[in-house]
C-alpha cells in the first residue's frame, strides 16, 4: 500500500483564512431594534399615510430613496390589514443618521518576517509553526448608519412605534440602493407588534 504524504504549506492556511474573514466580512449584518408604547395595542389602528415630506426626503437625499421606503413599508402595513388613507390614525416617517468610525485590526503574521524565505524551512521558534511572529495592524474607516421607522398616532400626535435598523453601509448597499431599502424594512418589521399572516 502507497501511503503519500504531503507537506503542510502555511501559505495556503493563511490564504485559506484571509479568504474566510473577507468572505464573512461581505456579508453586513444588520441590528434591529423596537420599541413601542407599553400603553398602546398597535392592532387598533387600521390606517396610515407617510408624513408629507419624510425625513428621507429632505435636501440631502435623493427623492428615489423616499419613494423605495415609501413602497416596501406600504408593502409591510398592506401586508398586515392596514389600509392607506388620507386621513389616517397613524403617521409614518422615516429617517436616516449616519456616522463614520475607525475599525482596527490586530493580528499576528508569522509568514512575512525573519528569514523564512531565505532559510532551508525548518523555521525558527517563537510561533505556533516555529517561525517568527510579528504584529500587525491595519486601521480603516467605515460609515455606521441607522434607519429609524417612526409611527405616530395622527390624533394624539404621539411616537407608538418606532423600529430602528443599524448596519455597516457598503458600497454594493449603496449602488443596489432598492434591494437596500427593501431588506432593511423587511428586518425592521419583522419586530412590529402585529405580525404578516403566513403565507400558504
């Protein structure tokens, strides 16, 4: 029997590693996040309409990111009974902040120092594998933005829901701005009081 071993190659390992966290790193995660009027059951009311100018809506934005919000969240209230009306119980607004942070990276990298390449690879001690270790540390910038979804009783004129969404903003988010739009609501009112009838 030929048994054939191979060596075990730390490039690849990290190669294979590097590759994982970009990959996980694709992925933006959104936090969701609501909080409603303990006094209030959300069931009573069985209209709505959007504020006459949403917060998405001012100089700042562009009016196609209003209309996006304006659809998926008439999607989400349909969905659920409401019905639009001109003169409705609740009032919907929706507003956006945004915040730039630094994000900082420390790791260990014991492939690029010392005198691995140029040795006969039997590497050195003071890493796992025995070759030298060496930290490094990277610093980026990346913007943190939040969608808050506020419902206010038309009479009363008082907040009773508001849902609020939190994510790293990418540029891939930005360039497919409706499918954006669309996921972030989808996850907000997955936390509104009255839930979406199953679908059959």
């Amino acid at each position: 029997m030929n048994l054939t071993f191979r060596r075990f190659n730390p490039l690849l390992a990290l190669a294979a590693s590097v590759i994982a966290v970009l990959l996980v790193g694709c992925a933006p995660s959104v936090k969701v996040r609501s909080d409603a009027d303990p006094g209030v059951n959300m069931s009573q009311y069985q209209s709505y309409d959007f504020f006459s100018q949403l917060g998405v809506e001012g100089d700042s934005y562009s009016n196609l990111v209003g209309r996006h919000f304006r659809d998926a969240i008439s999607s989400q209230m349909d969905m659920r009974g409401y019905s639009k009306s001109d003169t409705p119980q609740l009032q919907i607004n929706v507003s956006i902040g945004a915040e730039e942070k630094v994000r900082v990276n420390t790791y260990q990298d014991p492939y690029l120092y010392g005198g691995y390449y140029g040795g006969h690879g039997y590497g050195y001690m003071g890493s796992p594998w025995g070759y030298p270790t060496t930290t490094r540390t990277t610093v980026s910038q990346y913007t943190e933005a939040n969608v808050y979804i506020d419902m206010v009783d038309a009479s009363e004129h008082k907040l009773v829901w508001q849902g609020v969404a939190t994510f790293t903003l990418t540029d891939k988010m930005q360039e497919q701005l409706r499918e954006t739009v669309y996921n972030t609501v989808d996850k907000v009112f997955a936390k509104y009081p009255v839930p979406a009838p199953a679908t059959k």
